[in-house]
C-alpha cells in the first residue's frame, strides 16, 4: 500500500533468501544469526524506543490480531497479483507514521505483532523446513553493557529470555501461514476490490491512499450459501466484519495528522 507513487513491499509468506530481506525485513539494517559464540554477553533492552518504525507506513498484521488492531488501525488488503495480505495502516503518506512521537514512544494500546518481534526475527534458506534465529545488531536497544534481557546465561546457554523470544516467533510464523491462507480465500471468492481513499485535510490540503484493496460488501452478500457456511466454519467470516469496522480508523489517522500540521 502507497501514497500515489509507493508501493511499499509485502511479505510474500516465504520466507526465504533475498526475497525475505526484500519483502519482511522492513526495519532490519544489520542482521546476524543468533549464537552463544558472537553475542554470550548480549543484552537487548526494549520497550522505550520505536524510531526504527517512524518511517513505514503500514505493516503486515496476523489475523488473531484483527480484533484488538481494528480499534486504531484500518485493516486493509495489498500485495502483488494473487498474493495479497493484511495490513495495519499506521500512516496516510509515504514514510509516515503517525503513531511515533518525537522521542519514539508508540502512541496506541496496541502494538502489532510484526513491531513487536523486532530487532528479533526468523530467516530460512530451505522453503521453510528450518529456521534460523535473528537479529538486527543495528538495533540501539542492543548492548554488551548489562541494559535489558540477557540472550545467554554464564555457561552459554539460553536464557529464559531468549527461550519466550524463540516461542514468540514461532507463534507468529504459525499465525502468518494462517493468514496467508485466509487472504488467499478472500482473493478466491473475489471479495477483494482496490480502493483509493482521498483525504481533505483541515488546512485544505488533499491526500490520496493507493494500492490497497478491501472486502466489497455487495459481493460479500452475493456468495453461495457453502461458501458462505465454510466462511463462517473458519472464522473467516468474523475477520471480514472487523476488517470493514476498520475502516472507521481512517478518521483516527486524519486526527492525527491534523494534529500534528
């Protein structure tokens, strides 16, 4: 999804080689495997600053996430072709955040799984049969200095911190392989149309949103009654209703940045 010209990349589902630092890596600068033999006496300390973000304008969200994201965040579909997957709109221009103010802090109740992973990520080279652990040593939270949570312990083995991180990540690439799937589903029944949203500004000034797609609703009532049963079966059908409620966030979004012109 962009601002006229842009059309930031969306993770593909695969998570492999170039294609993976192209499409999900979108605030890893510096990434390095995790080992007990590089980083023994690593600590990264969290939760403070969200300046790594400022520039992105959307990120891909799961879809055990809908109901809590749809609250701030318009949900909204982009991608390439017939891939396509969600996204949590967090800006109405290219490189623009508007949930990060001055000293990084991020400005809502709920942070989206893709933020919150970070600087940790999984990376594989073998179409997902095995993963390697990850992380971004650009990341400022990153220390040898004893600040934070400690990746390994005095005999060089994991701590219960590093432990939660792996079953985080896990966690999360079991959810994204679900939400592929659904968007899949969503692109199958033709649901999907590309939208623009056109934003008039307090000061007058005009905006336009492109390269996303959302649930048509008249085609939603069109669909047959197994599809319709097997929408409901798989809870498809509740994540359509949240995304359209979503999109109630857009006059959230022009709050903020009138606020912030």
């Amino acid at each position: 999804m962009g601002s006229k010209k842009d059309t930031p990349e969306l993770p593909s589902g695969n998570e492999t080689g170039t294609q993976s630092a192209e499409r999900q890596l979108l605030f890893y600068a510096q990434l390095a495997a995790v080992t007990a033999e590089r980083h023994h006496d690593w600590c990264v300390e969290l939760g403070r600053d969200y300046a790594f973000a400022r520039t992105t304008n959307s990120v891909p969200l799961t879809r055990v996430e809908f109901a809590r994201a749809a609250r701030e965040y318009p949900i909204v579909f982009a991608g390439q072709d017939q891939e396509v997957f969600p996204l949590a709109v967090l800006g109405l221009a290219d490189q623009q955040n508007l949930f990060i103010d001055e000293q990084g802090k991020w400005e809502a109740d709920y942070l989206p799984a893709f933020v919150r992973r970070y600087p940790f990520v999984f990376t594989t080279f073998d179409e997902g049969q095995n993963f390697t652990l990850c992380i971004d040593e650009a990341f400022s939270g990153c220390n040898q200095e004893g600040r934070g949570e400690r990746l390994f312990d005095a005999e060089q083995q994991k701590t219960r911190y590093l432990d939660n991180v792996l079953a985080f990540l896990g966690e999360f690439q079991a959810e994204y392989q679900r939400t592929r799937a659904f968007a899949k589903r969503m692109k199958v029944l033709d649901l999907l149309e590309p939208v623009q949203a056109n934003v008039e500004m307090g000061s007058g000034k005009k905006l336009a949103l492109t390269d996303f797609q959302v649930v048509n609703r008249t085609r939603l009532k069109q669909i047959s009654d197994t599809a319709l049963k097997e929408m409901f079966s798989a809870d498809d059908l509740e994540l359509v209703y949240q995304h359209l409620q979503s999109m109630h966030a857009f006059a959230g979004l022009i709050n903020r940045l009138n606020k912030e012109i």
